[in-house]
C-alpha cells in the first residue's frame, strides 16, 4: 500500500478508528450518563458474537485475541474486587496484564493464520495458560507490589500514566508492529487489532474496573467484531492478489451509471508468455504491478479485476474524449515499470523451450551432462543467450522485466446504449490494439454490437 495515501487513511481509520471516537464519546457522558446495566448489556453480546465469529470464519488469531480480552477484563475485575486497586493483588494484576496483553497481539498478529487446527490452536492455549498461571501466582492475597521486573527502576515512569513504563513500551511495540502489518498487508484485521490494542490501553489507562474501563474493553471487543465483518466484505467484493474491486463490484458500479459514462478494458500483453517463461509467481508479480498502476488511475476512473490478466475501468460522468489522456498516461506509466525476478529461473515456454538443468530430474541432467563432457551440447562454459519469441522480446531472469498493457475505451452513443453493449464496443477496440501491435489505447464511436443487446441484470 501506499505510505500516506487517502486511501490509506481511509483503510487504517474505518471502521476502528471511528467506532472508537464515537464509545468513547458516548461512555465519557458526551450525551448523558451510562448505566452499568447498559454497560453489561453491550459488553456480553460483544464478545459472544466476536467468539461466535471467529470460531465460524475458522480464525484462531482472532479467536485467541477475543479470548485475550476476555480474560484480561475478568481477571483484573477478580483480583481487584471490581474497584480501581492502587496496591495489592488488584494492582500488581493490572500492572502484569497490561505488559502481557500487547505482548499476546504481537505474537497472534506476527503467527501465521492456519485456522482452527491442534497445531494453531495448542501453543495459543500454551500460552494463554502460563500467563494465566503466573499471574495467580504473582497477584496472592499476601502480595502487596509487583515483582520488580515488571517495573524496572532505571525507565522511571510518565506522570499521569496509570501503567508502569515496560508496559507502555510493550504498547508502543505492539502498536508499531500491527501498523506495519497494515502498511504491507492493508487488511481490516491488521487495523482492527491495531484499534483494539488502543481501546484496551484507555481500559488501563481507566484503571482497569468500573463503568469506563469496562466499556473500553466491549469496545475493544467490537473493534474485532466490525474487523471480520469488514475483512469478510473486502473478501466478497476484491480480488485478494491485486486488491483491486473484483467482478462482483464491477457489475454492481454498472448498475449505478447514468447516461454519460467511459468504460476501459485492459489486458496485459504477453501474459501467457509470461507465465510460460517465468512461472506463475513471477506472473502475479505483473498482475499486481499493473493492479497498482491501475489503482491510481487518474481522471475519476475506479479500477476493477474482471477475471485473468484483464482488467476494467469505469469513468462515471466522462466521455471518452475526456478519458482518452488518462488513459494514455496509464498506459505509459505501466510500460516504463520494471521489476526483477529473484529467486527464480526459466520455465518451458510452450514452444517447448528446455528448462534449466537444475530443475530437471537428476537422470535428465545426467544425460545432459554426459552429452556435454562428450561435446554434444554446449561448451560447459558458454552462457545461456536470452531467448526471442515471434510476439515479443523475452530476458533473462537476472535481467529486469518490463510490461505493457492494451487498451479498448468506449462510452454510450445517442442511442443509448446499455453497459454491456459499451462493453462489447470497448473489447473490439481492445482487439484493435492488439491487432495493431498492442502496448496502445484505441476507442471507438459505435459503441452498439451486432448481436447482443441485453442489460446486465
């Protein structure tokens, strides 16, 4: 993603941020005070529906965060006897508990998902149980203070601040850690737990029981809830490799288009030959290169996957006079992008180029190798020359890659024209400008094909 883009913004404050500012609005007394029934009555159905979730989109990491709340909130009650402790068992649990709950959130957010499986399920439950353990342990009735470690003399503490100074560093930690996720990753739950790690830090910061801070942690726990639903939302309707609106968003703009509109259709030129020569990861490699190219589109135009390498763009209020510019800039932007393959060497191509000899299998490079020391084949020496097609130059896999893309645009005529008869206008320019060398934007005038004329439903 991009470091400071609007879209960005966007992603990493909704819904989090916003259901955050509007508890917290609400609990403070911002529009008259809370009863505690209310409080209780937000707080259970809260978890139970985060629980319920987690379990059914088979989540451990979510599951184990909800439970981390959970277990948070009854234990600092417990050992605090539901007042705000400033000694004894009550603090010394609100000091350990706020140092080990960021913690658990770098853990679950840096472990790989593997769903609700025994080897994802025990070392979270491991872990769970020993802190679980040593928290009773640390918070018996006869304990007064902490245990020293838990706040080190040499950090000294930050007026103000209910929890000791290694426990907000943990939060800070835990912090930076879920927004790099989010920077790298975009997903809604990387946000969503990013928020809820702020929401359980005001549950401390509030002194971990009363009205207040029990709010807090329902509201961590609702951040969670609106994370997978978001997160289920971004699945429906986006392509997951490109992050692009996929087909099901496509259709749907479709619907909300008024007379005047521009549709682009695009498609990667050489992508089989890509893919051939390269392997499929080097070929998602070009789908998400050309998808971020595509993402930032200039003129008003929203990028979507439709399927393969091809792509759409729909103007909305555009005609294609208008969008012709933007499209050409697109279309140069993408062509003067390189990328590098690493790790990675030439695959047959489907005019049966031969593969590297490491990848074959060890009697076929045996064979190779003897016909070689024979000097059948090439000099052991020699160095392999890049390979040409007939549709277009190939490189080496040391040597950076370069794409192009072409491009058919059309928009409705006077007849009024429905979208998918635009369309259909478009993809017949699209096969103009491959017909006539691709790496072009064509348009076309006659957007009303000879055949169909339904709408799309």
């Amino acid at each position: 993603m991009q470091l400071w883009s609007l879209r960005t913004l966007k992603s990493l404050i909704l819904p989090g941020g916003i259901v955050l500012l509007a508890a917290s609005l609400v609990f403070r007394g911002a529009f008259g005070p809370v009863p505690v029934a209310a409080v209780n009555f937000y707080s259970y159905p809260v978890f139970a529906a985060g629980l319920l979730l987690a379990w059914r989109f088979q989540s451990s990491r979510l599951l184990f965060s909800f439970l981390t709340l959970l277990l948070a909130h009854r234990a600092v009650e417990f050992f605090s006897g539901g007042r705000i402790a400033s000694a004894g068992p009550g603090r010394i649990a609100l000091e350990a508990i706020a140092l080990l709950l960021p913690i658990n959130f770098i853990v679950f957010s840096v472990f790989r998902e593997w769903g609700l499986v025994i080897p994802a399920i025990f070392p979270r439950l491991g872990l769970l149980f020993f802190e679980s353990v040593f928290v009773a342990i640390i918070c018996r009735p006869s304990e007064t203070i902490a245990p020293a470690f838990l706040r080190p003399d040499f950090l000294g503490g930050v007026p103000g601040m209910r929890i000791p100074m290694l426990a907000l560093l943990a939060f800070i930690a835990a912090i930076v850690v879920l927004l790099l996720r989010f920077l790298l990753h975009g997903k809604p739950t990387e946000s969503g737990m990013l928020w809820t790690l702020v929401a359980a830090f005001l549950f401390f910061q509030s002194g971990g029981s009363g009205n207040l801070a029990s709010a807090y942690m329902a509201t961590a726990g609702l951040i969670l809830v609106s994370s997978i639903i978001e997160n289920t939302y971004l699945l429906a309707y986006h392509d997951e490799l490109t992050a692009l609106p996929g087909r099901r968003a496509f259709n749907e703009a479709l619907l909300r288009l008024e007379d005047q509109y521009a549709i682009a259709v695009v498609d990667i030129d050489h992508f089989k030959k890509f893919n051939d020569t390269y392997g499929h990861e080097t070929g998602d490699q070009v789908l998400r290169l050309v998808a971020a190219r595509l993402a930032d589109v200039t003129g008003g135009g929203r990028a979507y996957r439709v399927g393969g390498e091809e792509f759409s763009i729909v103007f909305a209020g555009k005609s294609v006079k208008e969008v012709l510019p933007h499209l050409e800039q697109l279309r140069s932007g993408i062509e003067v992008s390189h990328f590098h393959v690493r790790g990675q060497q030439e695959r047959r191509s489907s005019e049966g180029t031969q593969r590297p000899a490491q990848n074959e299998p060890t009697v076929t490079r045996e064979r190779r190798n003897a016909e070689r020391r024979a000097g059948a084949g090439p000099a052991a020496g020699s160095k392999r020359k890049p390979r040409t097609s007939r549709t277009g130059p190939v490189t080496t896999a040391d040597q950076p890659l370069s794409v192009t893309v072409s491009i058919g645009v059309s928009g409705p005529d006077a007849k009024g024209n429905v979208p998918e008869q635009v369309i259909q206008a478009a993809d017949k320019a699209l096969y103009r400008a491959k017909q006539a060398g691709r790496n072009r934007v064509e348009s076309t005038t006659s957007a009303r094909p000879a055949k169909s004329r339904r709408s799309i439903a």
